[in-house]
C-alpha cells in the first residue's frame, strides 16, 4: 500500500448523506477477488445512464472542474453492506482521504485495512468543507496522519485515529506488512524465551 503521511489536495464534494456501500460499488461487480479494476465502476449507476451507458453530466464525478485524493461526502458514509470492494474502487479511483461526519464502523475497517483514510469531523466543519470548495474548486484541504489533524481555508480539526493503523497507513502497510516489519523483534524475543526456558 501507499504511504499516507501529508496529503494535500483539492476536494471532490459529494454531499448526500447515507451513501452506502452498493451506491459506491454495485452489487453486480462484485465477482472479482483481484483489487484493480474496480474504480471504473465506482458510483457506476450515479455516474452512468443505466440504460445507455452513457456519462451523466450531472454527477461530481463527471464535472472536470472537480478533482483531488480527497472526497467530502456526507454524513453516515459506506453504510449497508459490509463489502470490501466498496474501500477497493474509492482507491482504485484515486482517492487516499474520504471525509465526513460519520462513517459505518465496518466500511471504516475495510478503508483503514486498505489504505484509505476515513477522517471524521464535525457537522459544521464539514459544511464549511463543501461550501468553500463549491465556491473555490482549487481549495486545498491538507490532513497530517502523524499529527491528526484536517485543515481547509485556515480552520482545523482533529480527528481520531488508531494507533496502530497510524502506523500502518504511514508507512504503507498491510497487517503482513507489519509482521513483517517486526521479524527481527520477534527473532530476538524467541531466543530471550529459549534462553529463559533452557
């Protein structure tokens, strides 16, 4: 996984409340294990006539003017659900930062396990995230995963984290990843705990 230290980037904003996780991947593309492939997809039937295929040029997705790592979504965010391919498309797509009010504890899990970051904040912060990137689509938004914190037009906010998927996202880890990491620790201790037991 990518490395997630300072992100800085424009919003994409996307405001309806309860997205859920078949709103952010269809059920129907569910058939692939593999995790690419998937942003294609993302929001398909919001970013895409059901029956023509065609692009709708009324989804945020579709509006140039638009575009980051970050998504601003609302409240309750990745509900339904507990599919994993719902963290897979968003990065897939691009996105490293999702924000909003509140998150489904399980979508949280699976964005955390796969290198998507969910940054809760509070109601009104995330209007005024909306609102100034509605009116200036270049604002950057910039989120510090070391020091926690979100900041956008001169506001900031912190924003809670666990420990352990800090490291992880910071330094591009899987939960193998870290075992990994830690091979040497866990030489060390075993033969501690053979010379102890001898």
């Amino acid at each position: 996984m990518q490395k997630l230290v300072i992100i800085k980037s424009s919003g994409v904003p996307l405001p309806a409340e309860n997205i859920d996780t078949d709103q952010i991947i269809p059920a129907r593309f569910l058939k692939s294990i593999d995790r690419k492939g998937f942003g294609e997809n993302l929001f398909r039937d919001w970013r895409f006539n059901i029956h023509t295929g065609e692009p709708n040029p009324g989804f945020i997705l579709n509006n140039p003017v638009f575009k980051g790592e970050i998504l601003v979504a609302g409240n309750n965010f990745g509900c339904g659900s507990s599919r994993e391919h719902a963290a897979w498309s968003l990065t897939d797509y691009g996105f490293k930062v999702i924000v909003s009010s509140y998150f489904a504890d399980i979508f949280k899990g699976n964005a955390l396990n796969n290198g998507l970051l969910p940054v809760k904040v509070s109601e009104g912060f995330l209007k005024d995230i909306l609102k100034g990137i509605n009116e200036n689509p270049e604002s950057e938004i910039v989120v510090d995963v070391e020091q926690q914190t979100i900041s956008f037009n001169g506001t900031m906010e912190t924003f809670e984290l666990d420990s352990y998927k800090k490291i992880c996202l910071m330094n591009g880890y899987d939960d193998i990843d870290f075992l990994i990491s830690k091979k040497q620790a866990i030489k060390e201790f075993e033969l501690k705990t053979q010379t102890t037991n001898a």
